[in-house]
C-alpha cells in the first residue's frame, strides 16, 4: 500500500479461494483425525508401538540409560524425550514410562522402574522427581540393530535430529504387551499374549504359509494377562483372532478352604485384567452391607509383594455355593472386548491373529535383509582393508623405504595409490623383486600409513590371514541369505527362538472349557468322590479323602446308614465334573452328573434316586462308567448274571433320553451284572459267584446292538451266577483282586489266569466254603492302588491294596475286612494310586 493511499479504502486481498464451511469443516476434521490416529493412538502392527513409546525408549538408548546402566531419573527421561523427540505435555510422556514399568498393565514391560509406579489398587505412581528407571533387557530386543540402516528414519518435530519411524523389533511386541487407545471414530483394545505361544505360532506360519487360524490357535490358545486369572470359553477368543473382534469373559481365580473356625472362605489370588482391587474390595463390602452378598461373615484384603489374596470369611452354615455365584456375577467376572486395531502402512486396520502375524514377518524380512545388506557392505569394506593389509605386509621393506623418502604424507599416499611413480623418488631399492609400482585404494593406502611397525611382522600376518578367511566366511554367508529368501527366514526362526529361550515363561492366564453365563457347574470344585446306592435307591456322594486308608482286617467306620430292610448295593468312584453313564439291573442307561448327586456326610441315608433317575419298580442301578472314558472306536461291554456277554459301540449311547435308553435285552429272570469300556483288542474275565473264572478273547464277541441279548460267555454251573467281570490284555501287569462276601480275598497276577474259548466252564479262582462266603466282585488292580469296600449295613472301609497278599488261583485269600455278624461286603470300588 502506498503511503497517499487513504487508510479507510479497501484493498482486495491478493487472492481469495471461496469454499463451503462444511467442505472445510470436514476436511480440517477428518486432517484431524488422521493425526491423532497415526501419530497418538493407534500402535503400529510391525512394532506394537505407538509413537510415544517408540520415541520413550529410543531417547533411553541415545541417553544410555540401558539395561547394563544405571537408573536415572524419569524426569530426565521424561525431559529429554520432550525436547527432542515428543511435543507434547510431561504427563503423557510420564504417563506412557509408568506404564511400560508396570508388571500389572504389561506381559513383558519394556522399563525397569525403580521407586512408586502404582498398584493394581489404583494408587497413583509417585512424582517424576522421585522415581527412577532404565530400559528392560526385553526392551533392547526391540532397538537392536537400529544402528545398522535397518529402519526408516525421519526428522523429529523440528527438523533438528531424526528418529526412527519403526524400531526393528526384533519380537512380536504387539501380541506380546497388546495395546489400548481411543482415536477419533475408533478405538483399538489388543490383549496380551504369552511370548513361547507367539513364536511358536509365528515359526509355524513361516513353515505353513497357508495355514488357518485354527492352525495357529494350535500354538497360541488365548490371550495371556499380566494378571493371570481365567477366561471362560474359547469361542470368543476364536472369534476374536479369526475377525479382529470378540468378547472375552474373564473371571478371577480363587479358592475355597476352610477357615479357623471350621467355616467356609474363598480366597482371591488372581484377578481379571485391569480389574481395580480397591474398587473391588469396596464394592464387595457394600452388597455385603446391603444385604446384597449374604453369609459372609469377613473380608479383608491380605495382598503383598507376593500377589494378590483377598480373604473372604463366611459364617458358619452360609451355603459357599450361593456366595460364590453372587460375587461371580457380581465382581469376580468383567469382559474384556477385543479390537484389534493396528496402523498397516499408516492406515488403520482391524486384523485377523494370522494378518498380524504376518504383517509382522514382513517387517522383520526387510529388517533382517537391510541388515544382511548393511552388515554385507562393512565386511567388504574390512576384506579390502584387509587384502591392502596383507599386500603391505609381503611388501614391507619397499613400502617402509618408499615412505620414509617421501616429502610428505600426501606424496607417500600418492606413491601408494599409484598416482606417483616411485622411480622418481630418489631411492634405491635394495630388494628389485619386491613390487615397487603399487596400486592400492585410497582406503588402503590411508589405512596403511596409519599401521605401525610392528604390524608388518610376521605374527601379524597371521593374524590378518584368519581374520580374512573369516570376512570371507561371513561375505558368503550374507549373500546367502540376500539370495535366498528360505535363508532369511531361517534366520529369523532362529532369533525368534532365542528371544524365546531367552525371555519366555509358563502361561499365567487359564482357559476354561464351558461357556456362556456361570452354571452351577462352574460353582462345583472337581474332586474325586465316592457314590453310595442302596438297593432301595437312596443315593449320595462323599469325598474319598473323608476316608483314610486302614490296615487289612479293620471293620472300618459308618460310611451309610440305610434304612431297616434296605442294604448298601453299590459304592463307585467318580468325580465331581464327570459325566456317568448308569447301567441298571434291567438293562436301562441313564447319563447323570456327577455333582448332581447330593453330597451328604457318611452316617447321612441319601437322597432318593427317583429324584435323579426315573428308575422303575424293582429296577436298580447295578453299574457305572465316566464319559469321559469313551474313545472313537470304543464299546461297552455288558455281561449278565446268566453268563451273557455282548458289546455295544460308545457311539449308540451319544444321546441318552432322561427317561432311558435300552443297552441291553434280557431274559426273564437275567439282570445286567458288570460293564467295562474296551476298544476290542484285549481279553475279558468273567468270575462267577463260586469262585469260577474265565479268560478269553474279547474279539470273541460280536458288535451288537443296544437290543441284543449278547452270546454267552461262561458255562455256568448249576446256582452258580456272574459276580463281575474285568478287561485287560497281554501287557496288563495288574492283578485279579476277588473279595467274597465275609470280607475275605486274594491278588493273583492277570497272567495267571491263561486264555479259554468262550462259553468254557473256566478256572477255580477263589474257594467259596462257608469260611469265605460267594465272590462279591472282582476288580483289576495295581499294587500302588486303595480299595473302598462296603458292607450291606453301609460300614466303610478304604485299605491299599498292598497289604492284601498275592495268591495263586484255588486259594482262601485273606482277612480283607471284618464283617459283624449278619452283615457282609456288597461292593468294592478302585481308587487309583495317583490319587
């Protein structure tokens, strides 16, 4: 504007762009937008980082603040990253150090802190003043070879230094610590994982590039929390890997023990994924004071430096089942929802676990390629190097006299380049053979006027010998592994392998089978139990450990009290969490669970089995096997108070109606005596109630089906009926143990008893007089196993099975329980010595 231009006139801008607000408005959001997602929010698929924590841990490293250093203040740290690398306030640079200290938020942290970080109670880490910290030694993997041009460099936010777009990562960081972060429109929420299970994965998807998600889920089962604890179903992680999106149910880990006063607790040791324990803890004591949480009579919190337990007391007659369901549903359950949300070459996007892995694999291809290439240029340089070297030290004597005539340095390193030809220099050589026109490079020739004199003995040429042949070594496996992209994979197989051997560790975080919303199943612990059936079918179960084993010959303790006219029938061993399939004396299967039976105190009768089973009149359960059991090409093998033996596929008994299914027909006055799973490669024992046993081959008998009768299986004498039946085969090293009636029995070796036809009248295994009684039943045993015997008035006895004698067959047996009189033992379980 010229100086006589009036100031009220107006002059026209020199150039003016008309838009629409809303046109600008949405492109100066979405700008925005674009900036808070690629440079705040969302972490980057190769490195798992976002920019804050990359440009964190690379100040430590130009700092020195290095596993091997010493701790410095975080608020150095915090203040060399913001004036260098991160504009942005301290308390989100100091924010993102606390994070990566904390052994709670992260699997792996990736920073040594020293000094208040917080707790998992919500309390907040102390100021940045007072906290120290260096970089982990997991955190170096990520930074190694950084110097080695393996990673794009940019300039930091005022073009002063530069830094590195991506680290090298040298691990799966994204898996391994996960992510959260809100952006604008979008959120990501990556959960941990375990660090043996990710490279597991990543080595399987090198050697199986087509494989699916269900092939790596072989190696990566779930998600693995810093905090342990459990996540209930595998669906949700399925769908999680398989789309990038799913809902993890996640639920604390705890135990129920029994207090000092004889009650119930439940005891806290693991908790969800950044769940607040505080919080928790208060709002447990409000729906305790509210009346929300009833029974719990106590509640403190008892965590320390070891871990977490936070004890809750129950009063004396609280249901521990009831309490338990109220705070799963309340405070011990939160759901963790899985976004999956990375930047793929700065856009985001939501991966699937298999997109990742593999997005993962082609940064580290170009990492380890860049380095090889890298690594590949400075060995070249060193062979030069050592090539001038070697060419110096054959022509020592001339170089050293060519040197020492020259004006100057610049003019010997002109002799030595061959710019100057040595015959004008005015020296005489006193060795004409030696080379005297040279042509090293100008590297050479530098680096050979910086050599001293004792580098020219012979010594030393060995030594610049070994270290070329090892230069070359190295050249040509460089370029091996820039020819061949097999090679290159195998190196990274084999780094990977070594940060796992290195830093790997067990799962913390559990996954269980059942899924959907809490079920009373959830609320039952599994243990082995002892089932109790009379012949009036009153049922109930007892924890095996309520019975310690005693000494042969005892008449053991009150194990069921049943009524006048009915006696004890039965007595098997299940566990809680099993599945049973009932057989009755009728020929019916029923499936029950096993926790469903009541768990009642031993002097207890037992609750009536109608209310379980719909078993008819007269009919009675005779024999029971686990599920859990059965295998593909299984069969269940009956055999009936008359001698019949038949066998039936497990596949036949996949859907058991509540009211029954028909497992085997029989005749009038025959009952469905015993029942085994076998796979049809053994033989089968049939003992009979005189004493009488016989062996043979299970193939003997035909697949039937569920109608059919069976063939016969013993030639039975006249009274004479089957009391049980065992599988075993050639390798079996177990015995027969027989128990009688009057509490008497007997081991003998399954190899005794020597292979017949079916349908044979079979061996004497045991003397029935009027001493012993008839054979009760008969089980396979091994030495290091416990029998659980039990008489008709419900006396319980539970004996190793070492204290009772191996015998041959026709013998008496021994004292294997006391029997008042009047009284006799109805049945025998197994409890397996493992347990």
């Amino acid at each position: 504007m010229s100086s006589d231009t009036p100031e009220d006139v107006e002059v026209p801008a020199a150039n003016v762009e008309r838009v629409r607000i809303e046109d600008e408005m949405e492109q100066s959001y979405i700008d925005y937008a674009m900036s808070v997602i690629a440079g705040r929010a969302l972490p980057d698929v190769r490195d798992g980082l976002k920019p804050v924590h990359r440009r964190v841990l690379y100040a430590m490293h130009e700092m020195g603040v290095t596993s091997g250093s010493g701790h410095r203040k975080c608020s150095s740290i915090v203040g060399e990253t913001m004036g260098d690398y991160h504009p942005h306030g301290d308390k989100a640079i100091y924010d993102t150090l606390v994070r990566m200290a904390q052994d709670f938020s992260l699997r792996y942290p990736l920073v040594d802190g020293q000094g208040n970080f917080g707790s998992m109670d919500g309390d907040p880490p102390a100021a940045m003043r007072y906290t120290e910290a260096r970089m982990a030694t997991v955190a170096e993997e990520l930074l190694e070879d950084l110097e080695k041009d393996t990673v794009d460099f940019q300039s930091n936010y005022d073009d002063r230094l530069q830094e590195p777009a991506v680290l090298p990562a040298k691990l799966p960081n994204l898996l391994l610590n996960g992510s959260s972060g809100i952006a604008v429109g979008m959120s990501t929420n990556i959960p941990p994982h375990n660090l043996n299970e990710v490279v597991d994965a990543t080595i399987h998807l090198i050697d199986n590039p087509d494989c699916e998600v269900e092939d790596l889920m072989d190696h990566i089962k779930g998600p693995d929390f810093p905090t342990g604890g459990n996540i209930v179903g595998k669906d949700a992680i399925y769908s999680a890997y398989a789309t990038g999106r799913g809902r993890l149910r996640m639920r604390a880990e705890y135990d129920i023990q029994r207090n000092e006063t004889g009650g119930d607790r439940i005891v806290i040791t693991e908790l969800p994924y950044q769940e607040n324990k505080a919080r928790m803890v208060e709002r447990i004591a409000d729906d305790v004071n509210e009346g929300v949480i009833e029974g719990v009579s106590d509640l403190r919190d008892e965590s320390d430096r070891d871990g977490v337990r936070v004890v809750i007391d129950l009063k004396r007659g609280a249901n521990v089942d009831v309490v338990e369901n109220q705070l799963l549903d309340h405070h011990l359950e939160s759901t963790f929802g899985v976004i999956n949300l990375a930047l793929v070459d700065d856009q985001p996007q939501v991966l699937t676990l298999k997109e990742t892995l593999e997005h993962y694999l082609d940064h580290r291809k170009e990492v380890v390629r860049r380095r090889a290439r890298h690594d590949l240029d400075e060995a070249k340089d060193r062979a030069h190097i050592l090539e001038g070297r070697l060419e110096a030290v054959d022509t020592a004597e001339a170089i050293v006299n060519l040197v020492t005539e020259s004006a100057d340095r610049d003019e010997a390193q002109a002799v030595l380049e061959g710019e100057v030809d040595p015959t004008t220099l005015d020296v005489e050589l006193e060795y004409p053979d030696v080379q005297s026109d040279f042509a090293f490079s100008k590297e050479q020739a530098e680096h050979i006027l910086r050599m001293q004199i004792g580098s020219l003995t012979s010594m030393e040429a060995g030594e610049i010998e070994a270290e070329y042949a090892e230069i070359q070594e190295e050249i040509e496996y460089l370029e091996r592994v820039l020819a061949s992209e097999e090679k290159l994979l195998s190196v990274i197989k084999d780094e990977l392998r070594e940060v796992a051997e290195e830093y790997g560790d067990e799962r913390k975080t559990s996954i269980l089978e059942d899924e959907g919303q809490v079920t009373h199943e959830d609320l039952i612990p599994e243990e082995d139990s002892l089932v109790v059936i009379t012949e009036q079918d009153y049922i109930k179960r007892m924890p095996v450990d309520a019975f310690d084993p005693q000494g042969r010959g005892g008449k053991g303790i009150i194990g069921a009290d049943p009524k006048e006219g009915d006696r004890v029938s039965k007595v098997f061993r299940a566990n809680t969490h099993d599945y049973l399939c009932c057989f009755t004396n009728q020929g019916q299967v029923y499936r029950l669970k096993t926790y469903e039976i009541p768990e009642m105190s031993r002097t207890a009768r037992g609750k009536s089995a109608v209310n379980l089973i719909d078993l008819d009149d007269g009919e009675e359960l005779t024999a029971v096997v686990c599920t859990d059991d059965f295998g593909e090409d299984e069969c269940i093998t009956m055999v009936t108070r008359d001698g019949y033996v038949k066998r039936t596929c497990v596949t036949e008994f996949e859907n058991i109606l509540s009211t029954g299914i028909i497992a085997a027909s029989l005749e009038d006055g025959d009952e469905l005596v015993d029942v085994e799973v076998t796979d049809g490669t053994g033989d089968l024992v049939v003992a009979t109630e005189q004493g009488m046993t016989i062996r043979f081959a299970e193939d003997e008998v035909r697949q039937m089906g569920r109608n059919a009768r069976g063939v016969r299986g013993i030639d039975l004498q006249d009274g004479d009926h089957v009391a049980g039946m065992v599988a075993t085969d050639d390798a079996d090293e177990r015995a027969l143990l027989t128990v009688t009636h009057n509490g008497y029995g007997k081991r003998t070796l399954l190899s005794e008893y020597r292979r017949q036809s079916r349908y044979g009248k079979g061996l004497v295994d045991i003397k029935t007089d009027e001493r012993n009684g008839q054979v009760a039943t008969v089980k396979a045993v091994a030495a290091e196993d416990d029998i659980v015997a039990m008489t008709d008035r419900g006396q319980i006895m539970r004996c190793p099975v070492d204290e009772i004698s191996t015998q041959g067959r026709n013998t008496m047996g021994v004292t294997v329980m006391t029997t008042e009189n009047g009284d006799q033992v109805s049945t025998v379980t197994v409890v397996p010595g493992e347990e």
